[in-house]
C-alpha cells in the first residue's frame, strides 16, 4: 500500500497490490518448500446476505473516516482505515488466477464459500491443512485449520501505542471436539449460537463459554428452553445443512508446474509496471532455493 493506506495500483489505474501480495507471498512458500493451493470463493449462499451488506457498510464508513483523517492530516489513521475499505474486485481475482498459473501455482474456485472447499480438500486428503483466519473452516469439517499462517510478527493493537506478537497457531478439529467433550454436529450449534457468516449476530447475551455450557447440558438448539423465542427468527437448519451438505465442486488431480521466471517478469514488469529489478531480485532468490533443495535431494539418493 501507499503511504496513505490505498492500494498500489499500475499507470492504467489498476491495483497492483494482490500481485504484490502473491509475488513475495509464493516466493517465500516455494523457497521454503511448502506449495499451496488457493481456494477463490463462489457465489455466497443466500443466508450470507446480512453479512455482506454489514461489510460493506463497514467499508463505507471506513471510506467517510479516512477521508476525515487525511484531510486533517492524519496519515496513521489515513492508513488503517484505508485497510478497512478493501474489497475484492472481478479483475482482481482474475489477475491473481493468472498470476498463479505463471507460478505454477494450482488454484480451485468454489461453487460457494471458500472454506468450505479447503475443509472438503482437507478431510480427503488433498490438503495437509487449511490457512485461514475464519473458524467457520472448522465448522466445515476441516482436519486441521492454520490461523496467522502469513501474518505472524508484531502488530500493533488499534488506537493503541502498543503492540503485540502474532505466532502461527493450529487447530485440530477432532482434538478439539474430545478437548469440548462435543460432537461436530454440536460445534456447528455453538458457532450458530455465537454467530457465523450465516446469522452474524448471534444470540442475544451468548458468548463462547455460555454457548458451550449451553450445548453440553441441553445437547442441541431445540431443547435449550431460554432461546427458543430468538430460534424462530433465525434458519438453523439451513445453516446446518450448509455446514454439513456443503456445495463444493468435483476437485481434481492438484498439479504443480514448473514457475514461468520469463513470464512473471514480463507480466509484472512490462504490464503491471513492476520494478524490473526487484521482481528479478525476488525470482533470483526463489530459483537458488529450488536448487539448492534438489541439490540436497540428489546427494541423499546417491
């Protein structure tokens, strides 16, 4: 991003900043030898319209905040409430698909939520895990979920002079059920009780401990005799059948290829107005990492 906040963008006005995002995010995985695999989100179901329609509000007012702190001068604030106006756009989705084929880089796009594939690709063994901040990943049944898998490091906390470390941190699912002493279907309740994608606001007064409390006495949502009035407005069993029927597409073979070094150099720097010199510096590094592991490779088989 640029000093103020907003995303980079090329001399035609497009935003480069995912292409930025992906060229030394995917540079760091393949020298480190971990390949990844993007799952792009669908056609969100029906019930996730409340929570679209709160993040765009979100950004909107974001968008009348940051206007105010740049205008008083406010860079700091400029900044983050630039981040909270940061939406997805077709084209960028688009060039990101691209961009992962010149990596070689396989990707699968989701019929609906993005989740809920990763979660499909992890419990069949495509997938050693899902990376992702959104706990709805293990309502969706995944093996084990990675949060913080890129963002670990020092963070400053909001409107606050201080700051804090972000490690990696993983969940097992079924460790966490025999943890709870609860079943998946039971899971799924607690998240509906707190609030998820699908009914944002939860219950009224509920949160995580009294949620869970709540499931391991009365077992389900029917039989909790306080919420019943607040359950008539809410499509539990939707929700539930979006958890556990969840619509993926046919996944198949995942294939890694060979990283187009020519044709993310032309792509980034003759059409996206990329440094010529610091996309080359970050391939060099990419190219002696993938050497040096086959090296080593070809040394134990000998």
């Amino acid at each position: 991003r640029g000093p103020d906040g907003l995303h980079l963008t090329d001399s035609k006005g497009r935003v480069t900043s995912h292409l930025t995002g992906l060229l030394y995010r995917n540079v760091n995985f393949l020298s480190m030898g971990i390949k990844p695999v993007y799952v792009f989100d669908g056609k969100p179901p029906s019930l996730k319209t409340a929570e679209i329609e709160r993040r765009k509000l979100g950004k909107k007012e974001a968008t009348i905040k940051y206007e105010k702190a740049k205008a008083s001068g406010d860079l700091e604030s400029a900044r983050k409430y630039a981040q909270q106006t940061t939406s997805m756009q077709d084209t960028m989705v688009e060039d990101s698909k691209h961009f992962l084929d010149l990596f070689g880089i396989p990707y699968v796009q989701a019929k609906a939520d993005g989740e809920a594939t990763a979660a499909y690709m992890n419990k069949n063994g495509m997938a050693d895990a899902v990376a992702s901040q959104d706990f709805d990943s293990i309502l969706f049944g995944a093996v084990k979920l990675i949060r913080n898998f890129t963002n670990s490091g020092r963070r400053k906390l909001p409107n606050r002079n201080t700051y804090i470390d972000i490690e990696p941190e993983i969940i097992s699912y079924q460790k966490s059920l025999d943890a709870l002493g609860i079943t998946g279907e039971q899971i799924i309740d607690i998240g509906i009780l707190i609030g998820t994608d699908f009914n944002p606001d939860g219950f009224e007064r509920i949160g995580p401990k009294t949620a869970l409390k709540m499931i391991k006495e009365y077992g389900k949502l029917e039989d909790i005799p306080k919420i019943q009035e607040e359950l008539e407005q809410v499509d539990y069993k939707q929700i539930r059948k979006i958890f556990l029927q969840a619509d993926t597409p046919n996944v198949g073979k995942i294939e890694f290829k060979d990283v187009d070094y020519s044709g993310i150099i032309n792509y980034l720097s003759n059409e996206r107005d990329f440094s010529e010199e610091r996309v080359k510096a970050s391939l060099n590094r990419l190219k002696k990492s993938i050497e040096k592991r086959s090296h080593t490779l070809d040394q134990w088989f000998k």
